[in-house]
C-alpha cells in the first residue's frame, strides 16, 4: 500500500519482510530440510546422550567406479548407548560440505 509519510512505508515494509519470515522460518529451521541445522541438532544430542558420531568421506573402491563429475559422499554413523543397534545415514553433493549436510539431514530424519 502507500503511505503519506516514510515513516509509514518503512513500518508496511517491516510488517511485510516480517510476515513472509515468519512464513519461511519453520521450513528453515526443519532439520529434514535444512542440514546445517540437523548437524547441530544431532552434535547437541550427541553430546547429552554421551553417544559416538563418525562422519566420514566415501571413496570410490575399486578402479571399475567412475569417479562423479566432482561429486563427494558422506556417511554418518550414530552409535548411543541407550539405544541398541546404530544409525547410518549418507548424503552426495558436489561439495563436501553439501554432501555432509546432506547426510546429517538424512540421519535426523
């Protein structure tokens, strides 16, 4: 809308980048979405439950695989002591840091 005073423009223009934040911030801040916030979610519980987290880079095995366009994978493994068994969760992506958000998005989930 339009306002008479700058004042007020300002203030619609907050309102406005406020809402669609608002809107935005659950889909941001879901850790099954977004894997920067999976990792810190699953090193916090981690560390409380006293559990093992191993992350690590996937190498091709033999000379038969053809390496990806510059693809990189992870793996992250869980392993608490509550809980019996452990969880393993991979993730790929051109980088290394996507693959491992990736991974740890996937293991949240």
């Amino acid at each position: 809308g339009k306002h008479r005073s700058k004042r007020g423009a300002k203030n619609e223009a907050a309102r406005s980048l406020l809402t669609h934040l608002a809107g935005d911030e659950a889909e941001m801040l879901d850790p099954r979405h977004n894997g920067a916030v999976a990792q810190w979610l699953i090193a916090s519980i981690t560390e409380e439950l006293e559990a093992t987290l191993e992350v690590k880079e996937d190498k091709p095995e033999a000379e038969q695989d053809v390496p990806r366009a510059g693809g990189k994978t992870h793996t992250c493994t869980l392993v608490c002591p509550q809980i019996e068994g452990e969880f393993v969760a991979t993730g790929s992506a051109k980088s290394a840091a996507d693959s491992r958000r990736k991974a740890f998005a996937a293991l949240y989930e």
